[in-house]
C-alpha cells in the first residue's frame, strides 16, 4: 500500500531532491568547465623539471605539493587521532575539559586561513627563524587541519556501539588492546574520510602557504627550502595575467591529483578495516 506524504513533507522532499540536483550540477559544470579549459593546453613543457618563465613548468609543484601533503598529514593525524582517542575513550564523558577542547577545536576550525598564514609567518618564519620553508607552510597547514581531523576521527569513535567494547572486556581484553584491535578497526572509514577532507584543504590552500613557505618556483630539496604546491603556482600564474591559458592546464592536474589521492586514501582505508 503506496504510503501518502501530507504537504509540508511533500514539499520538503521536493526541496531536498532540487537541492541535491543543483549540487551534482554545479560540481559537474566546474569539472567540465576545468576540463574543457585546462585539456587543450597541456604541453610537455608544462612537465619539465625546472622552470623558466617561457615553460612555466609545474613539475616543481607538484613535488613540493606531495612534500607538504604528506608532511603536514604526518605532523597532525597522530596528534589529532590520539586526542580524540583520549576524548573518547579516557576523558569523561561531559566534562569540562570536554566541553573545553570541542570549543576550542570548532573555533580554529573557523578561523580564516590567511589568519593562520599570519600566525604562521610570525610564529615559524620569523619567531623561529625557520624563513619561508616547506616546514612552515607545512606546520601552519597541520594546524590547520586538526581541528577536522580531530572531531571527524571523535565522531567516528563515538559511533562505534558500546556493546563492541563490553564485548572485549568481557572477553578479557584491556582498555589499549580493545581500542586498537575493535575500536579503531570499525572507525576506519569516518577516521579516513577526516584525512581526505584534510589533504583536500591542504591541496587546494593557497593564503597560509604564500606567507609561510612562499613561492618559489623549484624542487625544493629539503624542508628548510622554499618551494610552491600547485594551488600557489596556479594562482602565481593567474596573478600575472600572462598565463592564464597555463593557469587553467594547473586546474586539470590539481583536480586529478585530489581524485588520485582520495582514491588511494580510500583504498588504504579499506585495507585497513579489512585488517
């Protein structure tokens, strides 16, 4: 028997289903747009290990964009998954440094980036005498992040039913052999979805990374170097106003340098909850 809906939620229903069509549009027309742009201009030169201004090569970038990315994910996932393991797991539930720390975390999470490219120049490049590096665009991006990772990897704990840990302890396991073996194995995807919102933010972050680690067209060859990622290289090549035919062909390999990167993090995931 076909089920009748009263009007309101009818016209809910209708406004979610537009509402979601618009998006799907709108996220197809951008890529369509990046790719019908940025596809007839890529060129070899574009590839080239070093760059000049007649190439305007953006190999460099997306070698400093992999340095970053992967500094920036080493420096705050651990922080950020053992807070929200201590949250979870140790703190009491509802305390004040609870209430405290999810506060705080929804503040940063607020936060400008360009605040934190200041709070970075001040505190990594000058305080700390590190200069426009890889480190310091790297270090102000893990701030950045933490927040996400942080509450993302806490909810993705706090979904996971208690009757899985007073099954462990039942079964004689402790508090560490639980986490690790029941808990962490079942919040794998939610935990994996908050590093691929992170690496999508570090990735596309232009503002913190122009005052903290520059934007210096070459491989950098250590993490005490200037050095570009790729979304500051192709807003370098739009500010000029010479390249935007080049800036557009950066859009296309940044787009599916994301796509290959959440395709690995979500096979890396699946791995591990398999594990």
């Amino acid at each position: 028997m076909k089920r009748h809906l009263d009007p309101v939620s009818l016209f809910l229903n209708i406004i979610t289903k537009v509402a979601a069509f618009i998006t799907i549009l709108v996220l197809f027309f951008i890529i369509a747009y990046i790719l019908i742009r940025g596809i007839p201009n890529l060129t070899p030169s574009l590839f080239e290990w070093e760059y000049t201004t007649e190439n305007v090569s953006m190999m460099p970038a997306i070698i400093n964009t992999i340095y970053v990315v992967l500094l920036s994910l080493l420096i705050s996932a651990p922080i950020g998954i053992c807070s929200a393991i201590y949250l979870v797991e140790y703190a009491k539930r509802g305390s004040k440094l609870v209430k405290i720390v999810l506060l705080t975390t929804e503040t940063l999470a607020g936060i400008p980036s360009i605040v934190y490219g200041l709070f970075g120049s001040l505190m990594f490049v000058i305080s700390l005498n590190m200069g426009l590096s890889l480190l310091a665009g790297s270090l102000t991006l893990a701030i950045m992040v933490l927040p996400t990772i942080m509450r993302t990897t806490q909810e993705a704990l706090v979904a996971v039913p208690d009757s899985y840990r007073e099954g462990s302890y039942g079964l004689g396991a402790g508090k560490i052999r639980t986490i690790f073996r029941i808990i962490l194995p079942s919040a794998v995807p939610g935990i994996m979805s908050g590093i691929v919102l992170s690496m999508g933010r570090i990735v596309g972050e232009t503002a913190a990374l122009i005052y903290t680690s520059g934007t210096v067209g070459k491989i950098s060859t250590s993490v005490f170097e200037p050095g570009s990622t790729l979304a500051v290289h192709m807003y370098k090549l739009m500010s000029e106003g010479l390249y935007t035919e080049q800036a557009c062909a950066v859009a296309v390999v940044l787009l599916v340098f994301v796509i290959i990167m959440n395709s690995l993090s979500s096979v890396l995931g699946k791995k591990l909850a398999k594990g």
